[in-house]
C-alpha cells in the first residue's frame, strides 16, 4: 500500500486522528542518494508513526537553506558546511540527526595529468569545483595545503564546474569533483578505465566535513508538537536507509518510480544505493560530535578567508535521535 496522501485520515487505536504533514525538501534531484526517504515512504515507514511526508525534490536552482526559510518545507538535507555557514550569516539552523557517518566527497583525476600527491602535484594544476554551498569543503583543503585558488604556477585554478564530469572528458581540468557514489560512476561509464585515474577522498585527506544531514530552524525545536513529529519522522527515516541498504534493487527501483524526469537508469541507481549504503553504515541518525568537530576544525582552518569564523553554539541537537533511538 503506497503512503498516504494529503488529508488522508488515520484510524489508529484511540479513534480517528489525522496524518501530521511534514514537508522534506531535498538537497538535489531525486536520485538513490535520497533513498531511505523515497523507501520509508514507499514501504508505508511514515504511515505507521503517523506522517504524511511531502518529498520535494532538489536542484541546482533550488537551496534548501533559502526554502527552509521562506516555509517551503519543515526539514532540508544539506551538507554541514553550507548549513554552519548559512547559520553564521543568521540563519538558524540546526542540525538534528545525521543519517551519513562518512563523505563521499573526492577529486578525481587523470593519471595523464601527473598527479599523485596533493600536497605537491596540484600546483599549476585546473581543479573543477561545484559551487552552491559545495565549495567549501574545498576552499579550506586548499588552504590547509598552503594553495591559493586563484590560479598561477604556486596555486591552482578553480574551474567552476557544473554538476557533470565533462570538463574531465574534455581535458579541462586535471581533476574534478565527484562523488563516490555518482559522478565516478559517470566517469566510469563514459570509458575512463579505474587504472587511468587518480582519486583522493576527502576523508583519506583529513578533510572531509558531514554531508546529507536533516536540519531545521531553532523555532521548530520550541514547538513540542513538532519535535515529536520529527522524532516520528528521523525513526522512519532511518528504518528507510537500513532497509535500502538491505534491499539495493528494491530501494534503486523505488528511486525510479520517483523520479519523473524519467533521466535516471537502474543500474546506475542499483549502483549509488550501494556506495550510499557505505556512508550510512553503522548510523542510527546520532550525529557524532567528533564528526562534528572535525567538519568545524576543517572549515575554521581557511587561514584568512575560513568559511566560518567562530566556534559555532547550538548547531545540532541529540534531543530528536536520542528519542528516535529509544
């Protein structure tokens, strides 16, 4: 039975009582990087705590910070950089479970090109970036390795790449961004042999910062109505992403059955559930505060120009997991 629809009634055991509405605002198109929410609602996860969850897809003109803000949705997913940024600049956002332990974030390169060491082989180098919030994880990297980005034979220039792995097919650059569970795969399909690249995972490189986590505003956690609505929603989530990782083809075919835009191929979703199954491996949504602290350190280390410039006070909260959990 597919999941209730808007102003559907529940008949629960103490009478008839309406499905809470809570919308989800996604941090990019529908794809398996977003199945566990396409699972749990598929396999009637949120019906059974009592939601009625509205999934809105994302993409590259779509902030979820900004729809957050303007009460297009009650939870986004997003990258802690961009959230810890967005809040420094007065946005309250708070993080309140974290579904991905680990990144996923890499560049790739061409072994042709000569690199394989960062710390040496990137300078004079052109290193394709996505912006948006995506920036940041790689500005501090950088800077970290002593590199200006702004071109030059003692720094690197940025090519502000778009969400695609042409400028690495087309020679453009050295290295581009990608993620281990997406765009590699696009590299890998488009001819480029494994033995041919060169990858360097953030996390191998001290640098990787949280991705994919739910956030919401300061003033949704003063509601106590809406933070039992939220508990009800991380618990079935995180039931969705167990039960995708369990269940690759099944969670890959209920992406597609999403994904109206029809771009999507089974395989390649087949493909991303199971890298995206390495990411949340061993979480029950708690955020790990050393984690946290490292995604922090990482982007307060951007020398003059960090992408936050202080310790940030009541960006995350256990309070939903830890209720979640129990």
């Amino acid at each position: 039975m597919k999941p209730l629809m808007l102003g559907t009634i529940l008949v629960l055991a103490g009478g008839a009582v309406q499905a809470q509405e809570l919308t989800l605002q996604l941090k990019w198109v529908t794809q398996a990087q977003f199945a566990g929410y396409y699972v749990a609602k598929d396999k009637g996860f949120y019906e059974e705590e009592g939601l009625d969850v509205t999934i809105l897809p994302g993409g590259p003109d779509i902030a979820p910070t900004q729809v957050l803000a303007g009460g297009g949705a009650d939870v986004i997913v997003e990258w802690m950089p961009a959230a810890l940024a967005a809040r420094e600049k007065g946005l309250p956002l708070v993080n309140i479970a974290q579904p991905f332990k680990a990144s996923g974030m890499m560049l790739t390169c061409l072994k042709e090109s000569g690199i394989s060491d960062p710390k040496t082989d990137f300078k004079g180098k052109t290193l394709g970036v996505w912006f948006s919030g995506n920036e940041y994880p790689f500005l501090s990297w950088m800077s970290q390795l002593g590199l200006s980005t702004e071109g030059g034979p003692d720094g690197v220039t940025v090519l502000k790449q778009g969400f695609n792995v042409d400028p690495l097919l087309q020679k453009q650059a050295a290295c581009i961004s990608t993620m281990t569970y997406n765009e590699y795969g696009q590299v890998l399909d488009a001819g480029i042999a494994p033995e041919d690249l060169v990858t360097f995972k953030y996390e191998d490189q001290g640098v990787a910062t949280l991705e994919d986590g739910l956030y919401v505003l300061e003033s949704t956690l003063q509601d106590q109505a809406k933070v039992a609505d939220l508990v009800k929603f991380v618990r079935a989530s995180m039931k969705g992403w167990k039960y995708a990782e369990e269940n690759p083809q099944e969670a890959a075919e209920i992406v597609l059955e999403n994904d109206e835009t029809g771009a999507q191929t089974l395989d390649h979703q087949v493909r991303m559930v199971k890298e995206i199954g390495k990411l949340t491996a061993g979480s029950n949504g708690t955020l790990d505060e050393a984690d946290y602290q490292r995604t922090v350190d990482t982007l307060m280390a951007g020398g003059s120009d960090p992408v936050i410039s202080k310790t940030p006070e009541g960006a995350f909260t256990h309070d939903v997991t830890r209720q979640a959990v129990n």
